[in-house]
C-alpha cells in the first residue's frame, strides 16, 4: 500500500454492520501506513465495538457525538481530518448521507467532509437484497457524483445474499478502503 505523507490524519466511521467488531483491523493498517487515525462509531456500531480497544488502537477517544463527555483530547472533526473512510457503511447510512439528512454526529462529519472535498472511501456491508433497491443505488451514484470513493461493484467489494453476512466478516476487504485513501488525491467538485 502507498504510504501517505507525514502528519496526516484519517478519519474512520464505524457503523453498525456485522465487521464493527473487526474494525481495529483497519486502524492497525492505517496507523502501519503512517496515518494518525481518529475514530467516530455510530450509536449502533458502539452496541458492536469494543470501545476501549479501538481506543489503544488509535490512541485517541473514540466519539459518539459532539460532546466527547471530557474524555481527553484528540477530537475528530471534518476539518481535523485529510481523509476519511466510513466502514462498515451500512444501507441506511449511505442513503441517508446521499439524501442530504444530517441527524447524527457521525453523518454531520461526513456531509462537511464530501463539502471540504475531503477524500472519502465509502465500504459497504450489506446484502444483495438491500444492494438491488433503486434508492441504494440512486445514493451510490449521488455519493460518487460528489467524490466520494464508494467501493461497490464489479472489482470491488460486492455484496452477498441475505442471511449470510456472518460468513463474509473475515473477508471483509478493510485494505480496500485504505488503499482508495492512499491513492485518491483532492476530490473535485460535484456535478450540477
């Protein structure tokens, strides 16, 4: 994986998909890569995660919302951060980050993030059912009009039949989302 420059700073959201508890796996490359990694975990990723371990991974609190409840320093906000990589994204935040609703600290982040053109890799987790309907598809195709790296489709990460999930956890391609990071340079601007 190409390493990024010094000092940079990487973003990861955590959703509450069936990988979250694997999620320091992507923190450990990150951090061997020579990112500073900062972590947000949607309220059902932190049912998921085990917090203090993403914690010692990253070195640094992981957050929930806007108050990080005095738990020392280390804050992770769209301006903080040169890239950001939401995974596992779940259906229902991928459809509600294209459709514009911004209810939630870890999808106010990333809407002003896609806004700063910040780089963003997007990597889903959800099955083939949720992946055929129109409005998971509309957002895939808002998402990438706006920059974002979404890493969905052939050659990338494709989705599997429902109630198999569990069989998929450790194959869950977190280097993917890294090296989408790696690779990407400032995002243009959005059509229209």
């Amino acid at each position: 994986m190409t390493a990024p420059a010094d000092d940079k700073t990487l973003l990861i959201i955590i959703c509450g998909a069936g990988p979250a508890p694997h999620a320091g796996r992507l923190i450990s490359l990150a951090n061997k890569t020579g990112w500073t990694t900062r972590v947000i975990a949607t309220a059902a990723a932190v049912k998921m995660v085990n917090v203090a371990a993403l914690e010692a991974f990253a070195g640094s609190p992981v957050r929930t919302d806007f108050n990080p409840n005095g738990r020392g320093t280390g804050a992770a906000s769209s301006s903080s951060a040169d890239a950001l990589i939401i995974a596992p994204a779940t259906y229902n935040t991928i459809n509600k980050l294209a459709g514009g609703v911004n209810d939630s600290y870890p999808l106010n982040i990333v809407a002003e993030a896609l806004g700063r053109r910040t780089p963003t890799a997007i990597l889903p987790f959800v099955n083939t059912a949720l992946a055929a309907r129109r409005p998971f598809l509309n957002a895939v195709a808002d998402l990438r009009s706006e920059g974002a790296k979404v890493l969905f489709g052939p050659g990338q990460w494709m989705p599997h039949p429902p109630g198999t999930g569990g069989a998929h956890l450790d194959s869950f391609p977190w280097g993917m989302a890294l090296e989408a990071i790696n690779q990407a340079g400032p995002i243009g601007r959005p059509n229209g």
